[in-house]
C-alpha cells in the first residue's frame, strides 16, 4: 500500500513537472531545451511581471485558491512542486 502512494505521488510530481514546462513553452516561449528544473526562473529569462503571470496561471491551472502560491525570481520547477505539494 506504501509503495503504490508512493508511485503515485512520482507520477503525480512528473504530471505536475510536465504541465509547468507546458505552461513556460506555450505562455512565455521558452524553448523547451533551455528548461531545467534547477534553474531559477529568472534564470529562465522570466522577470517580476512574467513570474506573476505564472503564478497566476499555476493557481487556474492546478486550481490553487487565488493568492495560496507564491513565487519568487530565485525558485526553480523543483521549488514550485514543493510549494503545490504544501497548498
């Protein structure tokens, strides 16, 4: 039983990953190649307005209540999978 909630927490994480890579191709043009789940989203080429934008679309996207998730420019893919995991 262990295991299985397990397996389907990873595949829940990689949905999730998968739908955040989505979201930074199709919104913001950031080529896919240049996606890396350690680098920081400003690293990424996003500024503070593209990061709210994000934000947003991660809370429609995953229906997070308004204002429960917050990024900032220093987070990463792995960081925003925690924070979705905590709201």
């Amino acid at each position: 039983m262990w295991c299985n909630h397990v397996i389907i927490k990873i595949n829940h994480r990689e949905e999730f990953m998968d739908t955040l890579i989505e979201l930074l191709t199709n919104t913001f043009g950031i080529d896919e190649s240049e996606i890396n789940r350690y680098k920081t989203l400003e690293d990424m080429g996003l500024d503070s307005i593209c990061i709210v934008e994000l934000q947003v679309e991660i809370e429609r996207k995953f229906s997070k209540k308004d204002g429960s998730l917050t990024l900032i420019n220093t987070d990463t893919l792995d960081n925003i999978l925690i924070k979705l995991d905590d709201i």
